[in-house]
C-alpha cells in the first residue's frame, strides 16, 4: 500500500468512514466526507443540510491533502530525514490540525533528533480543549502515533 492511501485510510478510521451527510463533531463543528470541518477545500463553508458521494468525499480529501498538506509536510519532514511511517502521521495531523503545528520547536527537535517517543507525546498532548480532553481528538492522535509505533519500539529497544 503507498502512503497516500495509507494516509486515507487512516483519516477514514478517524471519522469512523465516510460521512456523507453533514454533521456536528463532538467540539460542536459540522463536518463532512472525510474529516472536512467547517469549510470545503475550495473554501465555502459546510452547512447543516448538505450531502456528497462517497466519490466527492474522495475528491475533496485529495484536494485539501495536495493543497494544503502534502506540499509544507514532504518539504518540512524531507530536509529533517523523516522516516515514511512519521511522514505518513504528521500529514494525517496537519490534514486536521493545520501545518503550523508541527513547524514548532518542539516538533523540530524531536524530527531532528529522531526522538519518536517524544513527538507521540507531543501529538498525544495536542488533544486538550481548553485545559479539557477531548475523547474524539485523542482517539485521532492513537491511530496517527499507531502509524508510527513500530519506529517507537524500536527507539526503545536501543
């Protein structure tokens, strides 16, 4: 399997499949398809009535991945020497948290010191909700470090 699919289907898994009538997240944002919140890829915002095919869904993952993910994650994690398997997990993180995120120190230092258990805990601590955790993001955050979890064992193995 190639990592964009690999990355699809574990954005699948985090909406629990395709959504293809709007609705609330548990944070209270509709969304979509597959993991679209608030707005489409070209822009307009998800309103409560609307419905798409499984085939739109598709379309708007791979559209929203090559435009707004795929581009700064294989710069940022190619000049850091970033295994496929963490590759793989931060684009799932930036497609729903943004790539501004993992452009941060901390984030810097564990891709530059290839310090994979410290990054999941990163990942891990960037489910709170103003101070409050929020069970939809933390199970988001288990399947991304879950990509990346055989580079961790063997980190600990050294």
């Amino acid at each position: 399997m190639n990592s964009e699919q690999k990355i699809i289907d574990m954005l699948i898994k985090q909406s629990n499949g395709v959504i293809l009538k709007a609705e609330s997240d548990s944070d209270g944002l509709l969304n979509i398809g597959i993991n679209l919140v608030k707005y489409y890829p070209h822009g307009a915002l998800i309103r409560e009535h609307d419905i798409c095919t499984e085939k739109q869904a598709m379309d708007w993952a791979h559209k929203k991945l090559h435009k707004d993910v795929y581009p700064e994650v294989y710069a940022f994690c190619r000049r850091h020497h970033v295994p496929i398997e963490v590759y793989e997990s931060l684009c799932v993180f930036a497609y729903n948290e943004g790539t501004d995120f993992i452009k941060t120190n901390p984030f810097i230092v564990c891709l530059v010191n290839s310090r994979w258990s410290d990054l999941s805990k990163l990942m891990a601590g960037y489910h709170l909700i103003d101070g409050v955790f929020s069970k939809e993001k933390v199970g988001k955050r288990m399947i991304e470090m879950g990509n990346f979890m055989p580079i961790y064992r063997k980190e600990l193995q050294e």
